[in-house]
C-alpha cells in the first residue's frame, strides 16, 4: 500500500487550473469548500433552480451551470447523486476540453459501466474516507480526512500527481493519500456500507432497541443501552482498535462482550454477507439500485419513510433535545450543508 502526504503532493498541480464541483451536497460543500480555502480556483456547477445554490453563493462560490462549468474547467469532480450521474455525464460530455481530468469520490460509475469516459480524458478518483461535514470540519480544524485515489485512465501522464495534489488540497494529505483502484474502492466502499456500517449497524441497533421494548423495558432505557451508548464503545475503537475499548470497558462487559457476540455475529451472518459481498461484485446489486431509480423509485421512498417512523427514532428525538451539548458544533447543519 502506496501512502502519499502533504509533502508529496504538487499543489502547481491543480493551482492555475480550474476545478469544477458538480454537485453541492455532503461532499461537494465539503470539496468545493476546501478547495477555495487552499487557493484552488473553483466553480460549482449547479442545475438554475437547484436549492443548493444560494447555499454556495453564501458561502462565497462562484456558481455556473452545470454546462457552462464543466467547459471551462481542467477538472470536473462529480458529486452528485450515482443514480444520476450517468445522464449528467451524457448531457456534459461533449463540453469537456481534451486532456481534462474527470474526476470522482466514488467508483460506482466507471466501475461498473454506466458512465464510458472520453479516451482523451484522465479518469481519476480522489474518495475521502468520511462524509463529507466530517471532510470540511477536520478541515477547518487544521486536520483532515484520508482519502484513496486511484487511476482508470491516464490521457497527460500525470494524472496520479494531479489526484494525489486535489487529495492534499481538500485536506487528505494532513492524514493520509492511500493509492487504490476503482474496482477495490468500489466493492470495499459498498460492502462495508451495506453489511457493517449502516445496514449493519442500524439493523442491529433497531434490533436491540425492539428486543428490549417488547421485554417490556422502558423505550427510554432502550435507547440509551442499543444507540446512545454506541458512540461511547465506537470513538474507544476509533481511537486505539477494539483491544483498547476492551480494555477500558468492566470485566463484566468484556466477559459478556466475547462470550455473547459471536452468538449475535456468528457463522449465519458471516455466510450471509459474503452473499451481499458477490451481490456486489457480480454487479447485481448496483443493477438492483439504478432499476429502482429507472422505475420512478417505488420501493426506496417507502423503505425510508418505514425508517424514520421506527419508534427509536421518536424516543431518540425527545431524549437528544434534553441534552443542549449535542447540538453544539454539530457536523450536520442543514442550513448550510
């Protein structure tokens, strides 16, 4: 594993060039931001009625059409939503200027086909290893995020320098710039959401909450033991691995901790995510995913709204407005990102 830091990268670069930031959501605040604050020329580009245009405005970004951006730009990062970006790309194709960079956080597209780039163009990746609030915020506070890059297509020679120069510019040289390839990015990326991240660590959550309430404990008990107590356990992780939360937690807790876990996650489970693992790698579920926006989203509203009307997160809503520091310097504020 190849790591590059602040000291590696050529700002010259990507300095003197324009960078074009389609899209304005988690991550394209988060780039088009950072960028601005590093000396990097940018323009966001942006449909004319798009809601997140005076956001951009207010925070001091020049704002183009999505065309008109993409034609005066040396490289065009896509932000915007991998169920859409295929029709974007169709739509800007043409406007590109030969030798340019066409860059992305997320492999899905290249990877598995839906957008088939221009050969005089470098197709580049640069994935922050964060959401995006947590790219600017770290950001703002002199640190950073560790991103992966990675190259499908190298038109100029020197896309890797200019990939590795964005990475340092929005922040990911403070921490780490880890050289990949888009298939490792994109299948690891989507596993780890779906099976451990947020599938798997809501799923279990609501799980534990539900158990608890049926055994006719108070929801209020529920949700401090299965979601309030979760950050507690995950930051000791974070910090210093599972061995270091093991080791500041009671022996009661370790003890039940490696005799009752692998009855939760057990062999069952495992089996069950290497089916969500060749789900992915056979390009099943990524299919699965643009059907369903292909066919005017019929299940995926529904499946949202089930989860925002799941009791933990009414009780959850009551219990976080009586504790004033949780709201303070909070990473997701609507109103600005």
């Amino acid at each position: 594993m190849k790591v590059h830091y602040d000291k590696d990268a050529d700002l010259d670069k990507i300095r003197g060039k324009k960078v074009a930031i389609i899209g304005y959501g988690s991550q394209g605040h988060a780039h088009a931001n950072n960028l601005k604050d590093s000396g990097i020329d940018v323009v966001v580009g942006l449909r004319h009625d798009s809601s997140s245009k005076d956001k951009a405005e207010q925070a001091g970004l020049n704002v183009a059409e999505v065309n008109d951006a993409v034609a005066q730009a040396d490289i065009v990062m896509m932000l915007c939503p991998d169920e859409l970006m295929g029709a974007i790309y169709r739509d800007i194709e043409s406007d590109f200027k030969p030798g340019a960079s066409l860059a992305f956080a997320h492999g899905f597209n290249i990877h598995f086909g839906y957008i088939k780039p221009k050969a005089d163009l470098n197709v580049i990746m640069i994935a922050p290893k964060g959401p995006g609030h947590l790219v600017r915020s770290t950001y703002e506070r002199a640190a950073g995020v560790p991103c992966l890059v990675a190259i499908h297509q190298d038109a100029t020679g020197d896309a890797l320098d200019i990939s590795v120069a964005y990475a340092s510019a929005i922040g990911g040289g403070r921490a780490g710039i880890i050289e990949t390839t888009f298939k490792e990015e994109t299948e690891t990326d989507l596993f780890g959401e779906q099976a451990v991240l947020c599938g798997g660590a809501t799923a279990l959550v609501q799980a534990g909450f539900e158990t608890l309430v049926e055994a006719g404990y108070a929801p209020e008990m529920a949700y401090f033991e299965c979601m309030h107590e979760l950050k507690l356990i995950v930051d000791l992780m974070y910090e210093g691995g599972i061995a270091d939360m093991r080791y500041s937690i009671s022996n009661t807790a370790e003890f039940g901790d490696l005799t009752r876990g692998p009855r939760i996650v057990n062999e069952q489970t495992k089996a069950e995510m290497k089916k969500i693992l060749n789900e992915i790698q056979s390009g099943e579920f990524a299919r699965e995913w643009m059907d369903e926006n292909a066919s005017g989203g019929k299940r995926f509203p529904e499946l949202r709204r089930k989860g925002q009307e799941h009791q933990i997160e009414q009780v959850g809503s009551k219990l976080r407005s009586m504790m004033s520091w949780i709201g303070e310097n909070k990473v997701v504020d609507k109103a600005k990102n």
